[in-house]
C-alpha cells in the first residue's frame, strides 16, 4: 500500500495592517495658529496651514450643508468658506449667536480649497507633544486632534476635517 502523499496547504499571509496615519507634527516641537470663533480658541499646526486671507465677497450655493458659507474667489482660486462655529460647535449655535459673528478671516486648510471663517488671529506659538492631550480613539468629532491643555483649547485635525468637509459631513454625525 502506497502512503498519501500529505497534503501540502498554502497559506497566504494576511496583508499588513494599514498603519495609523501618523501626523508629521505628532513628533517632536510643532507651532500651531491659535485662531478665535464666538468666542472659542481654535488652533491648527502651522504646518497645516494653507494660507490666510481676508474675508471677502461670498456666493452662496443652493443645496449646500448649513455650515457651508459659500464660495470665495482669490485670484483665480475657489475657497469653499466653512461657517466654523456652526461646524464645530453646532449645539450651540443659534440666531443670537449667528448675529454676533464677525467673521474677518479665512484660515486655509492645508493644500485644500476649504477655508475655516474666523473671527479673530491671536497668535502663533510653540507647542511640546506634551503640551497636548492626545485624542486616542475616534469620537463625535474625528476633526478634533487634541486638546492644548494650557490654552483649553481644542486643535485641530486638519486631514481629518478636509477629508469629513469633502464628504460633506456635520461634525455631529
């Protein structure tokens, strides 16, 4: 009697593991924009940071989310204006709050066409990891990178809200 050959099984190893997106500012010293909506300290990292520009004229779009402002034009280029406190704070947001809005500036978010409206610059400074309590898993809102404890102040991620502003989703979702 001939023995049964064994029978040889492939395995194919599992693809590796999408790494979590490290941010480049999540090493080391970074500086970040610390910018004002009603009220509230916001801040991005500077390296982040696409641009600042005046607020200008805006075109408003029919069919487009509350919290989109409307379109901008800078030489040649479209910023699509976000209502920011709307954005990040929309539990708050209401017609009192809408008529005290003095919106000045457009902060632009990195290489993208959206710009976060914003009422007031107040300053940039240098930031230790440290200095930031880490948000470590996704939440209510997956813009929110962290909190700088010193400031109480939330900073921003700002990959993260290009990508939810492009799909076209309210923080609240």
């Amino acid at each position: 009697v001939q023995p049964v050959p064994a029978v040889q099984k492939v395995v194919t190893p599992p693809p590796p593991a999408t790494p979590v997106v490290e941010r480049s500012y999540r090493q080391g010293k970074f500086q970040a924009l610390f910018f004002e909506v009603a009220g509230l300290k916001v801040a991005l990292p500077l390296k982040e940071l696409g641009g600042i520009h005046q607020m200008g004229t805006l075109n408003t779009l029919p069919g487009k989310p509350d919290w989109y402002k409307g379109v901008m034009l800078y030489r040649d280029q479209k910023i699509n204006v976000v209502n920011t406190a709307m954005w990040v704070m929309p539990e708050k947001y209401d017609q009192a709050l809408a008529e005290k809005l003095n919106y000045q500036y457009v902060i632009m978010l990195g290489k993208s066409s959206w710009g976060l409206a914003c009422e007031k610059l107040v300053n940039t400074i240098s930031l230790e990891q440290d200095d930031v309590k880490w948000r470590s898993s996704e939440g209510k809102r997956p813009w929110l990178a962290g909190l700088i404890k010193q400031h109480m102040c939330a900073l921003l991620d700002v990959e993260a809200m290009i990508a939810l502003l492009a799909k076209g989703a309210a923080s609240s979702d």
